[in-house]
C-alpha cells in the first residue's frame, strides 16, 4: 500500500503530462493599438433630429488601447475561452450650424458645444475548434458587455446639457479562421462576432496578419471594422461605425 501511495501522484503525472503538454494547449495574451475613425448618426427616441456624429458633433479620430487574453486546450467538450476588452471612446467641440435636439435638449445654431461619445465593452467568449491543423476553425458565443453614454452640453451654458446611457449585455455569434503559412512563422486569420434582433445589429470583423518567434513574443497587423444600429435602447436610435487599421504585440505561455 505505501507503494502505490507513493508511486501513484508520478503515475498520473506521467499519465496526464502528454495532455498538458500537447501543442493545441494554449495561454496567451495580446495589445493592439487602433486607429479608430468615427461615422454614423444618433437620435434620440423623442426627437426627429438625426445628429451626424462628424458634421454635427465634429468626433475626431482616435487611438485606443484593446487588451485580450486567452487560453485554449485539447479538451473537445470544454470550451476554450477569450476575455477582450475594447476602448472606444472619442469627442469633439465647435460651434453648431444648425440647431437640433437630443434628450430633449435644444441647441440652438450658433451654440459652442462639447461632445463625447464612449462605446467601450468588455467580451466575454467561448468558443470550439473542430478543425485544427494547417487550418484552425473557432466557433462559439460571445457576451458583449457595453456601458456606454453619449453626451453633448453647451460651453457657455453648463446647464444646457443632454446624456443618454446604454447598458447591454448583448450575446453574438463567434467565428474564426486561421490560416498558418507553411514554412514560416507567420499565420493569417479573421474573426468574426455578430448580432441581428428586433430592428438592432451589431457587427464587428477584423483581419491581421501575425508573427510569433520561437520565444512566444510576436506582433500583429491588421484592421478592424465595428458597426452598430440600435433602434430604441434604452431611448437612443443609433447608426455608427467605427473602422481602421490596428498594431500590436503578443505573447504566448
């Protein structure tokens, strides 16, 4: 009985360290830095005035930070999972050319004005590979957690102000493809996350392209598109896309 005692915690190591060690068991880590450009439109529910986010609101361009990290096994009946957060946020400040209304504040032309806008979300995904060789397959489920506000005041008047908030917890359908190209370190791959329901959408796809040294550090290029529509969340109609062309690091455990 001592024997087995003592021998057995190295038999289930040698028993399990082929799956701890297998090549698809995976923990890494990444930041991308975005090159954010703004389009679109915002109305809320009790107005007719459709406000363009770059005529009107005058939203810059931006750079924002994107943090992920992962990790990815062998198990064919777990998920694996990936947690992302996205900062997205932008304003703008000038003098208005036309009046209009949002949150059932009106701005009269000539109005020198503040905006911001702040769509930043936190992902939370699931995801299986069926296929994983030369060509890997993801698909799964994301919740996408927003917290966003849009809000616009008046710079002479601190008290002519208007804000509207949107907290969603949004589920979309995940996909991915990865394509490594043989003979070098360097892998090609598109993800996909989307959402269609009761008159909103919610799109959001990217393409990159990534090298990872034989250390686990590597970098990455590509390009992101985000669209959303919302139609009355909580009170604010919505049209807005955010695209551009990101760089980053990563590193694999």
């Amino acid at each position: 009985m001592k024997f087995l005692l003592t021998k057995m915690p190295a038999a289930l190591l040698l028993c399990f360290a082929p799956l701890v060690m297998a090549s698809d068991f995976a923990l890494f880590g990444g930041w991308q830095f975005w090159q954010q450009g703004y389009s679109g439109d915002v109305n809320s529910v009790t107005s007719s005035v459709i406000i363009d986010v770059e005529k009107d609101l005058q939203y810059d361009d931006q750079r924002s930070n994107v943090f992920y990290a992962a990790v990815e096994h062998p198990l064919p009946a777990l998920p694996n999972f990936k947690l992302r957060r996205t900062e997205m946020e932008t304003s703008g400040t000038g003098t208005l050319q036309r009046e209009i209304e949002f949150d059932n504040t009106s701005f009269a032309t000539d109005t020198s004005f503040f905006s911001s806008l702040d769509l930043s979300h936190t992902d939370i995904t699931a995801y299986w590979q069926p296929m994983q060789n030369w060509l890997t397959i993801g698909l799964g489920f994301t919740v996408r957690v927003f917290d966003s506000r849009i809000i616009i005041r008046s710079r002479a008047n601190n008290s002519v102000r208007a804000r509207e908030e949107v907290e969603q917890r949004l589920p979309m359908v995940y996909g991915k493809a990865l394509l490594e190209i043989p003979n070098t370190r360097f892998r090609v791959s598109a993800e996909l996350q989307g959402l269609s329901y009761d008159g909103s959408n919610l799109f959001d796809a990217q393409l990159q392209i990534a090298y990872e040294s034989i250390f686990g550090f590597g970098a990455v290029l590509g390009w992101r598109s985000f669209q959303l529509e919302l139609d009355n969340a909580d009170g604010l109609d919505a049209d807005i896309g955010v695209s551009g062309a990101y760089l980053g690091a990563t590193y694999r455990f």
